[in-house]
C-alpha cells in the first residue's frame, strides 16, 4: 500500500496518509494571529494522490487547503442572508403602511399604534442594510495593504451605526407598546385610548437616552472601527431596556391569556375549541410582542460548527423577518384590511365597466351620427343629380326651340 510520507507544511505536522485520500487536522490556534481562533472547530485538508505524493500546487510546492480555516466567507454568507431578510420584511411592510394610511376606517388608535411599530421596523432593516452593505461588506474584501471604512473610522460610518442601533431600540420600545396598549385595552373591557402621546414618547424619545450614552462612552473610551465591534460592558446599556421591554411582553401576554379565559368562563364557553381559539389568538401576538426573540437569547458560545451555524441562521431570520410576519398577520391576513381591499377592488371593477359601458354608448352614438350623416349626404348628392339631369333636359329643350325658330325665319 502507498503512503504519502509524514511532512512539515509550514504551520503543522501531517502524518503519513494512505494514496488516494485526504488527510484533515484541526486548525491550529496559531494560524488565527490577532483574531483568535473560533468558537467551534475548524479543520485544514492536504490531499494524497494514488501514486503516494502530496498534491503539487500551480508554483511547484505541496500545498495544505487552510481557506477552510478561514471565517471570511461564513461571514459574507452570514451578511448576505441577513439582509436578504430585511430586504424582505421591507418589502412587505411599505404595501402595509400604504394600506394603512389609505383607508378613513383604519384611522384609530389600534392602528395608529401598528403604523408606528411597522416605521420602526422599516428604519431599522433600512439602516441596518445600509450599514452591513457599506461598512460591513468592505470590511469582508479588505486584504492586505487596503485601508477599509472600519480602519478610516470616519464620522459617516459611526453616524449610521448609533441610527442602527437607536431605530432597533425603538423597535424594542413600539413592541413593548403595542403590549402595554393591547394589555390595558383588553382588561379595560375594550374601552380604548384616544391619547396616544405617552406611546410616542415611550417609543421615540426614551431610546435617545441609552443610545446617546452609549455613544459617549464609545466616542471617549473606545473609538476604533466605527464602533462596529461591540464591547460586552457598553451593550449592556441598551441591552437591558431591551431585556425589559421582552419580560414586560411576556408578562403581559400571560395577562392577556388570562382575561381571555376567564371571559370564556364568565360566559359559560367551555367548549374546549373556545380554548383553542383563545390560545390561538393569543399566540397570534407573539410576533408583535417581539417574544419570538427569546428563541435566540441565548447564544452558545462553543460546540460543533454546524450547532453554531444554525443558530446564526436562525437568530438572523428571527430578526430579520419579524417585519414580514407582523405584516402578514396584522395587514394581508386582517379580516378588516381584506374586506376594505376587496370593496376597493369592487369599486374599481364596477368604474372600469361603467367606463367601458360609457365609451361603448358613445361609440354606438358616433356610429348612429356618422351613418344618419351618410344618408343624408347620400339623399342630397341624389337630388343635386336630379336637379342636375332636370337642368339638362331644359338646356337642351331650349337649345332645340331656338334651332326651330331659326329654321322658320329662314
């Protein structure tokens, strides 16, 4: 049996390996330099040709695949999904907020409140677009001697990180809203607010505090990279009012829950689908409520490369896509909403057929005018001919009797 023979690549030892297959070690710590190795395992490849020999590269030297040891290109797709999410969620969430702004109906504070939670998930999947874009997709090709957006560390590119990072707080801030909102209107007996300024405030003012905090403490303590890599102690200045917001939620969700079953019992509704359905109805507010997220709460922080790739995937969906679910549920899939598009559509129908009908009757009216016209050109160009054969006839009638006295003169 052929073996290609131990070897020393530069960076680690690789034993001897049977022909025709590919050897694969864990790479090393040291190959990392700055960055530091990653959380899960990765493994470099250095394949064994049938006739014992370690493959020869393009410069005549063995060479060992180490571009699996890299994060660069998981990165990239990392980059790429994420934003593929937002672009999706802003994609339904414009039609939405256009729905909403269009009908008088939908004009009342449960939707008022809905118009708000859906501008703070546009502004936040718009500005986190543009920054994973610009800043973050220059940094994924830097090599080496090019100075990306992160090393200039300019005041454009930490501008749009501190927007990113104040509209995904007032996310957090409109779903802890929607909860408090929805919270009170159902255990108020329906009675709902008219007066919707300490949501405002809740919603778009408070986030300006933490967010300028923490913008401070970046500008005087860490100022490197556009701010882009976060450090664990400041995030924690707009990660708990986050944390708290989602608690809240949680809470008020189960309230919810609550009120909606002893209702059920109240009116004597034991039927087990009335269960169902109030369950049902309360799940539909998870998306709205933001508790979807605390799927992901928890990041692993070591394991298998696989275990730790479907988290990210699944976080950034979680993420990402909440605009598109809260968009379906509460705009496309609304029983009012549909209704006032239906009649919409009906309306529009009903105008082009009164158009077509319309233009058809004036079509029939022409025809009608131009055919009488005809006729009547037609009768007049039969009595010109007549006249004109009459006039003739007369000519030559006269014509002949002057010949007749002619000749009896002579």
């Amino acid at each position: 049996t052929k073996f290609c023979p131990r070897t020393w690549d530069g960076w680690q030892c690789w034993p001897d390996t049977p022909a025709g297959t590919t050897a694969s070690l864990p790479c090393q710590n040291h190959i990392y330099f700055e960055n530091g190795p990653p959380s899960c395992t990765k493994y470099a490849h250095k394949e064994c040709l049938p006739n014992g020999t370690w493959y020869i590269n393009g410069y005549r030297r063995e060479w060992t695949n180490y571009t699996t040891c890299g994060r660069r290109e998981e990165h990239r797709q990392y980059l790429y999904f994420h934003v593929t999410t937002y672009i999706i969620s802003i994609i339904f969430i414009i039609p939405a907020l256009i729905i909403f702004m269009s009908y008088k109906q939908l004009q009342v504070p449960r939707i008022t409140m809905h118009k708000h939670f859906f501008l703070s998930l546009l502004f936040k999947g718009l500005f986190s677009v543009l920054f994973k874009s610009i800043v973050v997709a220059d940094e994924l090709k830097r090599t080496e001697g090019y100075e990306s957006i992160m090393d200039k560390n300019g005041g454009g590119c930490k501008f749009l990180f501190i927007l990113t990072k104040y509209f995904r707080m007032t996310n957090y801030m409109w779903m802890f809203c929607e909860g408090f909102y929805l919270q009170k209107l159902i255990a108020a007996t329906f009675a709902e607010q008219r007066n919707l300024i300490m949501f405002y405030i809740i919603g778009w003012a408070m986030p300006l505090v933490p967010v300028g905090i923490y913008a401070i403490l970046r500008a005087t303590l860490e100022d490197d990279k556009c701010w882009a890599f976060p450090i664990e102690t400041f995030e924690w200045i707009m990660n708990v009012p986050n944390l708290l917001s989602l608690l809240l939620n949680l809470l008020f969700l189960c309230n919810i829950l609550r009120i909606l079953v002893t209702k059920l019992r109240a009116t004597h509704a034991k039927e087990p689908s009335q269960y169902r359905k109030a369950v049902r109805a309360t799940l539909v507010l998870v998306p709205l409520f933001g508790l979807h997220l605390c799927l992901v709460i928890y990041k692993p922080h070591s394991g298998k490369c696989g275990i730790l790739q479907a988290y990210k995937y699944f976080s950034y969906a979680m993420d990402g896509l909440q605009g598109c679910m809260v968009a379906l549920i509460f705009c496309y899939l609304n029983g009012e909403v549909l209704y006032l598009l239906k009649r919409t559509y009906q309306r529009y129908k009903l105008h082009n057929q009164f158009r077509s009908r319309k233009n058809s009757g004036i079509m029939r009216r022409w025809s009608t005018t131009l055919s009488t016209m005809n006729d009547s050109q037609n009768h007049n160009s039969h009595h010109r001919s007549k006249d004109h054969k009459l006039k003739e006839v007369a000519h030559h009638s006269h014509k002949t009797d002057l010949n007749d006295v002619q000749k009896l003169q002579n």
